[in-house]
C-alpha cells in the first residue's frame, strides 16, 4: 500500500485541505512553493500512463478538484501550476495519480 492510501484510509496524518467522494487534496509535507498541494484519486491508480478510456470521468474530476483547491486557497488571480508525474524521468516518487498544485510565487519554465 502507498503512503496515499494510508492518507485516504486516514491511517496516518495528512493537512486535507479538499474533498469529495472520489478525490482528497492535502498538502505537501515537502513543499515546493508557498501553496503545494496533491489532489489523488481516492480509488487506486498507479499513474497516468496506466489510466485507460475508462477513466475519462475521474481525470476530469482531478482537473475540476484542482480549479476548486485553487480557488479555495486565492490561486485563481495571481496563478498557479498543475502537474502530474508520470514516470521516471518525470521524477514519480509515489504510484498513485496525483495531481500537483503550486502557487503563490512565480514558478520558472521550463522546469528543471
Ligand atoms: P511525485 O514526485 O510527483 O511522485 O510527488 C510525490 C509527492 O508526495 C512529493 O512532492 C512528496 O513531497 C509528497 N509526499 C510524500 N509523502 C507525503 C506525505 N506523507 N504527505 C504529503 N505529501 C507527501
């Protein structure tokens, strides 16, 4: 089990900032940013390469969630960042989907 399950099963600690039936947001417990939270799938998958047709529904829910997180921590004017790793190269550190959220400072481009 990864440690975002133990978050939504709530077997271990997390500062949710966000939640619906199928998705939960908390926050970075490594921030890159002022604001930087991860908005996961409540059902397990392991990264957006393995998503199929069938989960069309659900990745329009993450975008959805983090427009609302975004909002409901003052993003929507000054801007912010979504990003989801997928891989390896792309640095993926937990096979769950999650969907980051940064704001609050200017984020350079391209990243690193
Ligand atoms: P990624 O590198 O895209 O797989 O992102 C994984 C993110 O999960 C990293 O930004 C970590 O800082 C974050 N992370 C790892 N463990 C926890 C945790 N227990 N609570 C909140 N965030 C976590």
């Amino acid at each position: 089990m990864t440690i975002f399950e133990k978050i939504i099963r709530r077997e271990i600690p997390a500062d949710i900032v966000w939640e619906d039936e199928d998705v939960l947001a908390f926050r970075d417990v490594n921030p890159q940013a002022p604001v930087h939270v991860l908005i996961v799938p409540k059902r397990v998958v392991p990264r957006l390469a393995e998503t199929t047709e069938a989960d069309q529904a659900l990745l329009g829910k993450l975008l959805l969630a983090a427009r609302a997180v975004a909002e409901k921590l003052d993003l929507a004017t000054s801007g912010y960042r979504v990003v989801i790793n997928s891989g390896p190269d792309a640095g993926e550190t937990v096979p769950h989907l999650h969907v980051h959220v940064l704001g609050k400072r200017p984020l350079a481009w391209p990243p690193g």
